[in-house]
C-alpha cells in the first residue's frame, strides 16, 4: 500500500508518500481501508520529535481512520466487512490502517467520513475538557482558547449546549467569525488584546469561571488572570510551546484549581462510550456543526501539516484516501 512516512524527525518536507507494507489483521482486530485520517495538531508535534519520541522510525502518523472495514482478523465476526466505521488507531495516513474491532463506531448514513475523522480525536477532546475536567455548568462563563481550531469550534459548541456563556480567543477577523457563527457569545483577538482585561470587561470585573487552554506557553499567565475566585484552568495542549511550572502559591489568592486532560488518560469504558455515543448523536441531529477546514489528498499531508502548524486552518483537517 502507499503511506505517508517520516524517517527522520523535522520539518514537514520529511513526510514521504512511499510504499509500506501493508498491515494484518490479527486476533480481534479489523483492516480498514482509510477514507478520511484525521490530522491534529499532536501530530505535528510527533513529527517535530516533541511528542511520543520513542516511537520507531520510519514511522506513519496518524491516530483516526474513518473508512469501510476490508478484513478482519482471527475471532472477528465476518460481518464486519464492508461496514463504514471509524475508529481510533494508530499509523492512519495510508490506505489502510488497523483497528481493534472493540473500538469501531459504525457510522450512520448521515455521517461524512470527513465528519467521521473529527468526531474521535478532537471530538473526545471537546467533551471531556468541557465535561469531565471542566464541568461546564449552566450560567457560568468559559473562556476557551484557539477557539476557531478543530477542538475549539467543537468545544465551543459543547460548551453552550451546557447553558454556558462563551468567550473564545482567535487570531484574525475569518477565524472571529467561524467561532461566532458556531456559538460564541464573544471573541477576544489574542493577536491584539490584552486578553486578561478584555475578559475583565466582558465580565464586569468579575473575570471567567473555566478557561479551556490548549495554547500552553503565550496564554498561560492570562489565563490565570482571567480566571474569577474559584475558577478552573483545564490546560490541554501546548501549541504555543510548553507552560510554566505552577506556582502553587500563587493560586491561593483566588483559590483557584488547575486540571489536566490527556485522551490516553485510561478512561472507565462507560465514560467513554457515553462520550461517544453523545457526539454522534449529536452530529446526527445536526445540533454539532463540525467544519471541515481543509481537505487534501492523503499524498499531501506534508501541505496539511504546513497549514495548521502556520495556525492558517480552521476546523479539521482531514487526508483523503481513494474513493
Ligand atoms: N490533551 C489531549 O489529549 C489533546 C487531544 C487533542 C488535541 N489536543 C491539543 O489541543 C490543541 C488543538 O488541537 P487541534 O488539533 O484542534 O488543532 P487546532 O486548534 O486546529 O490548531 C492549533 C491552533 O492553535 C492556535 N495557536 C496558538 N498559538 C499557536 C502557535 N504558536 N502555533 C500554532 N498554533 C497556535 C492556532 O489558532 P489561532 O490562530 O486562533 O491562535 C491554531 O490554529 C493542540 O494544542 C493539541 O495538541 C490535546
């Protein structure tokens, strides 16, 4: 099969559409033949060599495949084949990709294979940052940042289906609109404001019960700032580079709390079922908008990669396979 594989950490030139060999399925496991893989931005920094470094070389990136099972491995009903899934997994930029068959979500008619290769990753993202960390209420304010990208038109979203008010932070006015246009009650240009005072404004003084941060390093301290008395940071990403070190001491003045996400965090079954069930039922009803951005051929990750680390994509980004 043709893939797109690195076998030196870099640049986004070290992508290369090559051969592989392509993959068996083994006990409990099915072949997908990949329509969409879900690019995120962890995947850029795996190729940079920041994230998951261990990993062998040359390697084929990739952690979603939304396609139509092909073959399944010993122990799995052959009923599965020419079902259209997606599926969590590893090495998704190629034209087929394995999965274990425990991990399928079988997609209804209604959903794009596109739409499929956000619901995972960023989707699953979206839902616990907002629900399981954040416990967003109703009536409270949420600040989220990199609120126009694929996990934050989502978060967004979830975060007003919650009851709450939200104020998202973007660079540039066409990434302004698309949050408003999905929810958001207000937008902060990071690129221009002083983000801490343009919350502050926007809320009387009183400053934001939860901020959603995936920026990390160039948000950090504003986040902090904005938050009101016993408010909550849920930090989960560091696109702008790593954060500093908390300082404990330094929330005891507002009593604040700082969390944590991680989607390889061990997560009890029915949690995550619910998670995922909820955000299909949701795109079904078309109560959750997920933006396709940008889509390319698979052959041309290196330009998709190019995209969103230069923070010109907005929504998902998603590699086709063949039809
Ligand atoms: N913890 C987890 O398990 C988990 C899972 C999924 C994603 N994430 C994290 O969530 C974040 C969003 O992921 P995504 O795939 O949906 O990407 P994305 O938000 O679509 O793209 C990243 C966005 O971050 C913003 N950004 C701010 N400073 C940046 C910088 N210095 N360089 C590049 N981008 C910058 C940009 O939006 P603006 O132009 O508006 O600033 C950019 O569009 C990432 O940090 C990712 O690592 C974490």
């Amino acid at each position: 099969m043709k893939a797109i594989r690195y076998h030196q950490v870099g640049g986004p030139e070290v992508l290369r559409w090559e051969d592989a060999p392509e993959p068996v399925p083994g006990p409990g496991q099915v072949l997908v033949r990949v329509h969409a893989a879900g690019v995120n931005f962890a995947d850029t920094e795996r190729r940079r060599g920041l994230y998951d470094a261990q990993a062998p070389l040359p390697r084929i990136l990739g952690s979603e495949a939304a396609g139509v099972v092909r073959e399944v491995g010993p122990g799995v009903d052959a009923s599965w084949v020419g079902r259209r899934v997606v599926a969590l997994t590893k090495q998704a930029y190629a034209e087929a990709a394995l999965a274990p068959v425990g991990e399928l979500l079988v997609l209804p008619p209604e959903v794009s294979f596109e739409e499929a290769a956000a619901l995972l990753v960023q989707g699953l993202t979206a839902y616990h940052v907002v629900h399981t960390v954040g416990r967003v209420e109703a009536g409270q304010t949420v600040l989220i940042h990199a609120a126009a990208g694929g996990v934050g038109l989502l978060a967004v979203q979830l975060a007003k289906a919650a009851g709450a008010r939200v104020i998202g932070t973007v660079s540039g006015e066409a990434k302004a609109k698309l949050a408003r246009d999905v929810g958001a009650d207000a937008i902060i240009r990071y690129d221009q404001e002083d983000v801490a005072a343009s919350v502050r404004e926007l809320t009387q003084g009183r400053g934001v019960e939860r901020v959603l941060d995936s920026v990390g390093a160039s948000t950090w301290q504003a986040s902090l700032d904005a938050l009101a008395p016993f408010g909550h940071l849920v930090s989960y990403g560091n696109a702008s580079g790593h954060p500093p070190h908390v300082e404990v001491e330094l929330l005891y003045a507002k009593s604040l709390t700082v969390g944590a996400y991680w989607l390889h965090t061990p997560t009890p079954p029915e949690v995550q079922r619910k998670a995922r069930e909820a955000l299909l039922a949701e795109v079904v009803a078309k109560r959750l908008r997920i933006v396709v951005g940008l889509t390319l051929p698979l052959s041309r990750a290196e330009e998709a990669h190019r995209q969103l680390e230069g923070r010109n994509t907005v929504g998902k980004v998603v590699l086709l396979g063949a039809d």
